[in-house]
C-alpha cells in the first residue's frame, strides 16, 4: 500500500475517533456538553501535534529512536517547578490557582533551562549529541529527586493538589489555554517545516549533511530549542506524558516505510490524535473515569520501550 493511501486511511481513523469522541451519547446537550468536548478535541489535537513533531525530530538529531526529549528533564523540571510552588507558596496562590499565570511560568521555566542548558554546551565548541544528552538525564534525575523530598514533607491536603499535577489530564483544560497554546504551535511548525529537506538530509549523519551543504551544528541547536518548546507547551497545557512521543514516532516509522520527514511528521502527527482522542473515549465511557489516558500511555509506552531495548540488542 503506498504511504498516500495509508495516510489517507489514518487521518479518516482520526476523523471519525474526534467525530464519535464529539457526538456520541450527547442526549440533546449540544449547547453545554458539544463545546466542553470541542475544547479538548482541540487540546488532544495539539497536544499530539507537540510532541510528536518534537519527538520525530529529536530522534532524528540523535540518530536514536529510542530516545525522546523528555530525556532532557524537562517533565521532572515542570514536576518541580508545581511542586516548589505549593511548598512555598501554598495552594491557594495565584501561581496555582490561575490556571494562565501557571501556563506562562511553566513554559517560561522550561524554555529558559533549555536555551541555558544548550547555551552552555555548545559554549565551549561541538559537544557529542550524547553528551548532551548524559547531563539532561542527569539533570532529570536531581530534579526529580529534589520533588520528591519536597513532596515528602509538604502537607499531605496540598500534596493531593502536586498528584494531580503528575498525570496528564484532558478533563479541566482551559480553552484561554488552548488558544494560546495554538499560536505557539502554529509559529513554531510553520517554522520548522520548511526545514523538512535538510532534516532528510540530516538523518544520513553529520559528515554527509556537511558535505551536502547543511549548516549541521546551526539546524541542531533550532531543533533542540524548538523540540524544548514544543514539549515545553504540551506538558504546560495536559501535564506530563512521558512514553508518547515514543510510541507514536516509532510507529509512523514502521507504517510508513520513508525517509521523508514530511510523511514521517504528518504520520506521527496524525497517528497522536488517533491514539489521545480514542483513548480518552476509553477512558470516560470504558473505564468510567477509572484511571487517565497517562496512565494507560505510560503504561503501554513502558512495555514498548522495552521492546524497542530487546530488539535492539538483538539487532546488534
């Protein structure tokens, strides 16, 4: 089957998942129930967006597709960035209470620790990718153990509040929100799309990419940056999703048999929203509320990444 064909059959998947997702046992509440659902149609659509555009991208700078850019610890940073703010400021602060005052320092916190964290690696000349990616892990792990101490000792009501805030949820999205969060995303694909040809280019390895023309070092640190932002909106937007990213770009790798990043992005893309928007409709009408659809990912998304580990070695 040629990938038009196969991309035709997903995006009408997509369709009807956000068409079901909308309309299915609505009982005549179209004023009330249609936009709240409308609301986070849209946000799971751009939250699939974010971050399988960054992971695809990610991956494809790393020349690793077990790796995603939450490899770089900025789902622990956002995890801490919630958590000093209920120890410190308490609950009903206005960091926490308003959910856009929120939103702009979580991104802010986010965006600003990427472009210091690249700033100062690639400072000193061409640090090795791997390097870079050994001091995000290592900047993951101290933020996410200094949450955890804080979590231990802050007050078991407010803790509730910091939990809420470990798993994404679609439910209490803002639509202020998700505006704001289409304008970021808009510029920044609208950006990077055009780098589609030199991103071919680039998968072939740094030596090749230079000897073809491409400014190597130049079109790493944008993509790294957008990367950082792209996550940096969808875990401010839904909460942190750990394994997705890494689900849904190693499938539009198997599906689509390309080198092309136009098919590979637009696949990945669309094979997000397929997963977030039905899986939620399992969530709600399935599991009745049971569980959230971060749980499920990261759950499936674990057992995937073994996998991926297993076949690897066997590759090797």
């Amino acid at each position: 089957m040629r990938d038009l064909h196969k991309m035709l059959i997903l995006v009408a998947m997509a369709l009807v998942a956000c068409g079901v997702y909308l309309f299915h046992d609505l009982n005549g509440s179209f004023d009330y129930a249609l936009p709240r659902r409308g609301v986070k149609v849209f946000a799971m659509v751009l939250t699939g967006i974010a971050i399988a555009y960054a992971t695809v991208v990610f991956q494809t700078i790393t020349h690793n597709r077990i790796l995603t850019p939450s490899i770089m610890g900025l789902d622990s940073l956002y995890m801490l960035l919630q958590t000093l703010l209920i120890f410190f400021l308490g609950s009903d602060h206005v960091s926490i209470m308003n959910r856009q005052v929120n939103f702009i320092l979580s991104i802010a916190a986010m965006v600003v620790f990427a472009l210091l964290f690249y700033h100062f690696l690639f400072k000193k000349g061409n640090q090795p990718i791997y390097f870079l990616l050994l001091i995000g892990i290592i900047f993951g792990t101290f933020f996410g153990s200094i949450s955890t101490f804080l979590q231990v000792l802050i007050d078991p009501n407010e803790f509730q509040i910091v939990q809420d805030q470990m798993f994404a949820s679609f439910n209490n999205v803002n639509s202020d929100l998700v505006w704001l969060s289409l304008l970021v995303i808009i510029i920044l694909v609208a950006f990077a799309w055009r780098h589609n040809a030199s991103l071919d280019v680039l998968s072939l390895g740094r030596d090749t990419a230079l000897n073809l023309g491409v400014d190597y070092d130049s079109l790493v640190r944008y993509m790294l940056i957008l990367s950082a932002v792209l996550i940096a909106v969808a875990t401010a937007l839904v909460g942190p999703i750990t394994f997705f990213g890494l689900i849904v770009a190693n499938l539009s790798y198997q599906f689509f048999r390309s080198y092309k990043h136009s098919v590979l992005l637009l696949g990945a893309i669309v094979i997000s929203v397929l997963a977030l928007v039905g899986g939620q409709w399992v969530v709600e009408r399935l599991f009745t509320f049971n569980t959230t659809l971060s749980v499920i990912i990261n759950f499936i998304g674990g057992i995937y990444f073994i996998y991926l580990l297993l076949k690897e070695s066997r590759a090797k």
